[in-house]
C-alpha cells in the first residue's frame, strides 16, 4: 500500500491501520517483558550500533561518542551494541570512523571504564557493550588509501558511477582478513567490553559477499564459499579470545535486492521475494561455531534505505507503507526465532513505530518471536526511554520521528546525532550542513 506518514492517535486506530494493510505487528497489553532479565543481561531492550562519525582520526573514539554512550548506559538499556569499529584503515566508512589498535586501545578502554561505572551510578548496573567488527567494503572512505573496495561489480549499485574491476577485492586480499577480525576481537576483550560482532549486515563487505553468486573462486558462488570470511572471522574471533567472551554477528536476514544481486531471496533469476532458505543453513553454520546470540537487520542504508530504517521522510518516498516494513522485520525475526529456539534474536527497524515500538517490542519477546528488541534511531533521540518506560514516565514528546536528520548529517559529512532532541549540539550542524544558504 502507499506510503503515509505516521498519524495514528490511539491503539485503536494504530490497529485498524494494521488491519488495513494486513500487516502483523503484535501489541502487549503492557511492557513487563521488556524488563525480565535473560543471563547476563539486566533486561532485553538492546540499543542498536549507530555510527555517530565523531572519533579522531587516529581512530580514538570521540568525546560526543563518549557522551552518547554515557546518556544510553544512563538510560537503562540492557545492551548498548557499539557502533561499527573499522578492522583495518581502508576498511573505514569514514576518516572519524573508530578503529581498534594497540595505539587507540586506552581511548576504547577509558570509554568502556566510563559508560559502565556512568550505569553502575545510575542504575546499579552496568550494561553489557558489545563492539562491531566491521570492513566497510564498498561503502569505505578512508582518507589516503583508494577506495572503495567491493566483492563484485553490481550494475544496480553502480548505475550513476560504474566502478572498474580493480576494485574489486581479491582471493588474497580477502584471505589476510580474518586475522584482523581476530586482533581486533582480542583487543576489545581487552578493553573490557563484554563481545564482539563480525558484522555482516547492510552489504558492507562481509554482507556484500553473502551475495556474491557469480564471483570466482573460493569467495563466491556456493553458499559455503559466499560465506567463508563471516565464519572465519567468528573463528578468529573465538581462538582469540576467552570462552566467556560473546561471539555475535549483526546479520542481513534479508537484502531486499533481486537474484543474484541480493541474500535471502528464492534464488530464481530476477526475484526478490523473500526466502530464509540460505539464511536458515548460515545460521546453523553460526550455532555450530558458538554464536547464541544473533543481532539482525534487512536492507542497505544507501540503495533501499525504507527496508533498513521504514521512514516519514528520506532521501525519497518509496511505494511501500512504512508498517509493512515493520511487519517484514518482525516477520524474519519471528521466523528465526522460531527456527532456532535455542538462539536469542535481536529484532531491528522498530523506531518508526513511536510509542507502538514498547508493547511490539514486548509481545516479540513474551511470545518468543525475540529474544531482545533493538533501537537504533530511538537511542539517538530518547536515550532515558528505557527508565522512563520502566518508571511509567514515558515522554511521547521525546521520541524519534522517523526524520531522517540524522542520515541527512552523516550523509553530509558531519558528525551525527538527534537534530530534533538533541537541539544544543545536533541543531546548529544541521543548520551548517544540509540547510540551503
Ligand atoms: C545515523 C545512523 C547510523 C547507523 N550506524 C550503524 C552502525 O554503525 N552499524 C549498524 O549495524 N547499523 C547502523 N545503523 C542502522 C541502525 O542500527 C538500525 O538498524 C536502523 O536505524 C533501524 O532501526 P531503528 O528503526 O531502531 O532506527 C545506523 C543508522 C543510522 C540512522
């Protein structure tokens, strides 16, 4: 159905409109689950990594960094899942993009320090902070080093700037990786966080190699093959550190690209429906190496961001309802969860819902459908929801509006952050950066 925005005033109309579309997106009648604690976990609201592009460009980790994740361990989250941290240099998305080395480990370090002890203060416990491994590959912007660097040539991506085969990666380039996602394993355990995720999601590069079908040699083609860096970083990733170390992945369910140019789909020569057929078979794989937690998402944040993050506003109006977007992220999670009982699934993509996002959040988990439920742009607007929420002190006036300001700023180059809530340090760089003079 077409797209609308967000204009629901109670949960009744909220419900008629899910009706209208068929889309199933299940409410609580009140947000108790949310708040059960599941192992080390002091609750399941997870907040999702978002890249705020503010560290140094050593790759320290910046001092609006630092205070982000101070405000969300302030707030109560259960999990705060720490943005994409670069593996090696020309594998940064941008030039503040952190990157984990020996030289930058005091900065990682004294801000694990400072975001647990600032959630000891307040709430009397510190959140577990898992770090994300990441490659950029075709969305690397490193500064000095060519780029980008991507798994195949793809003429969707590539319609308005056609890349040259050189940059496509090679075999020997790819074979040296998975010792840095050990390296950088080991030195977030030393930091202090509590895990690590190989992130294989939104077709940076681990992602982009889930689809590569017709890529050469031993990274493409077969499953096993399209797969083989993800699992070797979880390998690297488990022989270099302690076993009590979680070893996770933020992984694509679902890329929303037609056959053979997207995962997840039937794998008949232009479709794009959905099919968990791969997917399942990969996770398995995962399970099988020890990963029992599983962060997930659709989509890529360039090409189909309505699939990544549903939106009122973006880069353009796509044909599709927002709440069928939901509903498609709640569908996948759904059917891992229920696939794999013995996994907790992270679900992704439920800011757009408003206050909606609490009672979904919670029926996903009092029903199994989820083991923990992901924020990603709501972190960025209402840090404190997750007390508030406990507290029955919920400010509607805070929460995310599906804007898209904060992409708008990082797409311009800046650093990022809630232009709408968080005024003092967001609003004037809005204004700076993507207002029309
Ligand atoms: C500004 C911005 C930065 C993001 N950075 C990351 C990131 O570093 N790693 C990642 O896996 N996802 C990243 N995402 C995606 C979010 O984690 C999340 O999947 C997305 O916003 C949808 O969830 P939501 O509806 O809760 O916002 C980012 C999204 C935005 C808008």
């Amino acid at each position: 159905m077409k797209h609308e925005t967000f204009h629901y005033k109670s949960r009744e109309e909220f419900r008629r409109k899910l009706q209208e579309l068929g889309a199933d997106i299940p409410l609580a009648e009140d947000t108790g689950a949310l708040f059960k604690p599941l192992g080390r976990l002091p609750n399941r609201i997870v907040f999702q990594p978002m890249e705020g592009c503010d560290g140094g460009t050593d790759g320290s980790v910046g001092e609006l960094a630092l205070r982000r994740y101070i405000r969300e361990a302030e707030g109560g989250a259960g999990l705060l899942w720490f943005e994409a941290v670069a593996i090696v240099p020309e594998g940064r998305a941008n030039p503040r993009q952190p990157w984990l080395t020996e030289k930058t480990l005091e900065s990682f370090q004294r801000t694990v320090d400072q975001v647990k002890e600032a959630g000891i203060r307040k709430n009397g416990y510190a959140p577990v902070m898992i770090l994300q491994a990441t490659h950029s590959g075709r969305y690397s912007r490193p500064e000095g080093v060519p780029a980008p660097l991507v798994a195949y040539l793809n003429p969707l991506f590539e319609k308005n700037a056609p890349l040259l085969p050189d940059r496509v990666v090679s075999d020997g380039y790819l074979d040296s990786l998975p010792e840095y996602y050990g390296k950088t394993a080991m030195l977030a355990e030393k930091a202090g966080f509590d895990g690590v995720d190989i992130k294989c999601c939104h077709r940076y590069l681990l992602s982009e190699l889930l689809s590569a079908y017709n890529r050469p040699g031993k990274y493409g083609g077969s499953l096993e093959n399209r797969a083989r860096l993800l699992l070797q970083g979880i390998e690297a990733a488990n022989a270099a550190t302690g076993r009590d170390f979680i070893k996770t992945c933020r992984l694509n369910l679902y890329d929303a690209f037609p056959y053979p140019f997207g995962f997840g789909t039937d794998l008949r020569e232009g479709s794009d429906r959905r099919d968990p057929g791969e997917l399942n078979t990969l996770v398995s794989w995962l399970t099988g190496r020890g990963v029992g937690l599983l962060n997930t998402s659709m989509g890529n944040p360039y090409v189909n961001p309505h699939v990544n993050r549903p939106y009122d506003l973006g880069g353009y109006t796509p044909e599709e309802h927002p709440l069928e977007g939901v509903a498609r992220m709640i569908a996948g999670v759904r059917e891992l969860s229920a696939r794999f009982p013995e996994l907790s699934v992270i679900a992704s993509g439920l800011s757009y819902l408003r206050e909606f996002a609490f009672p979904a959040a919670a029926a996903l988990v009092e029903s199994g459908g989820a083991a923990l439920a992901g924020f990603g742009r709501e972190s960025f607007a209402y840090p404190a929801f997750p007390n508030d929420l406990r507290e029955g002190k919920l400010d509607r006036k805070k929460l995310c509006v599906a804007c898209s300001k904060c992409t708008e700023l990082m797409r311009a180059g800046s650093v990022t952050g809630c232009v709408l809530q968080d005024k003092e340090i967001y609003l004037p760089l809005y204004r700076t950066h993507c207002m029309k003079k």
